[in-house]
C-alpha cells in the first residue's frame, strides 16, 4: 500500500497544487514515486478550476507539470484517508481540523512537519548512526506512519517563528516567483525526509 500525502490550501489553485505536483516530481527523480499517492484540496476549492496561471508558471520552470489538474473541496473523508496532511497556514490547518477532528495527530503546516520530521531525524541518527536512514521502499510504510506519530508528539518541543506560506493570489508574479522559491524548498526537504523517516 502507498503512503498517501494530501497538500492543502484556500482555492487549491496555488500552493496545494503546486506543492502536489512538484512532492510527485521529487519523489520521482528519488526513484520511490510509485510507493507514494500524492493529492491536494481546498478548505475554499474553486471546484473545477485549472491551477493558476502563475503557480503553473513556476511550476514549469522546476520541471514539474500542471496538465490534467482539477481543484477540488477538501472533505472530512478526504483528510481522514491521507497518512500525512500539510496545510500552508496555520488558519488553514484549524479549518481543516474543524471539518475532520480526527486528523489532529496528522495534520500540521507544510514547514512544521518538515522541521520536526528533520529534527527526528537528526535526532535518531545521532542516536542510531547513518545506517538507520535506510530508504523508504526498505522501510515501508509503517516507518513513515511512525515518523508522523512521532512528529505529533513533538509538536510542543520545537518552537517555530514563522510556519506559514504566504497565499500568493492576487498579488505580483515577484510573489509567486518567492512562494514558489520557498515551497521548493520545503517540498524538496520533504520528499528527503520521506525518503529516510528513521
């Protein structure tokens, strides 16, 4: 069985998308995409819409593609099926949680669970040596779902300043040009860290 990751914003027309589609793209070029499902959703989808322009734009400079994207309303039985759900803001994650309560303990901000599952990891190999981080496809699973488990557990202890991404709509292509800069970012470091969740 894949480990499923669900992206979410407002529209999902610009960061969800983007952070979907790019996760896909690095996953792949990791050589463990078939062993993921990656998807994305609205708390306030513009259900039906392609992704923006924009969005598309920067995706396309990373390599990544927005053909064939559709956004869609994120539902309570779409966040209760993902094994990991990363919201774009912290608002966005308490919508979210609103709809589906039960996702508490899988549910964080894109770079609130890259910090705590990176910090996990150093923590573990200091622990345990390189030798831990042994790729997914050897670990499976199970290792992913625990690394989650462990990321909700640490919640308290990694304080962050700043954990949200800016929604670009409306704004400049400068801004779409430095969401995307940092959502590279932390997508990049994200599909690492799914790569070798100790």
């Amino acid at each position: 069985m894949s480990f499923s990751v669900l992206f979410v914003c407002i529209g999902n027309v610009c960061r969800s998308p983007f952070g979907e589609r790019l996760l896909r793209l690095r996953l792949d070029e990791l050589g463990i995409g078939d062993e993921f499902t990656v998807t994305s959703a609205g708390v306030r989808a513009m259900r039906g819409r392609a992704m923006h322009p924009e969005s598309a734009r920067t995706l396309e400079e990373r390599g990544g593609s927005a053909d064939g994207f559709v956004a869609r309303q994120l539902s309570a039985e779409l966040a209760e099926e993902a094994d990991l759900v990363v919201a774009a803001t912290r608002d966005i994650r308490s919508r979210l949680l609103e709809e589906s309560p039960r996702s508490l303990r899988r549910t964080f901000t894109v770079r609130e669970f890259v910090a705590l599952a990176e910090a996990h990891r150093a923590a573990g190999e200091g622990q345990t040596g390189a030798r831990a981080a042994a790729p997914v496809r050897q670990r499976g699973k199970e290792a992913l779902s625990g690394l989650v488990e462990d990321c909700s557990r640490g919640r308290g202890i990694l304080r962050l300043d700043d954990v949200d991404i800016t929604d670009p709509i409306g704004r400049s292509a400068q801004t779409y040009d430095a969401v995307a800069e940092l959502m590279d970012d932390q997508v990049t470091r994200l599909a690492r860290v799914l790569n070798s969740p100790l």
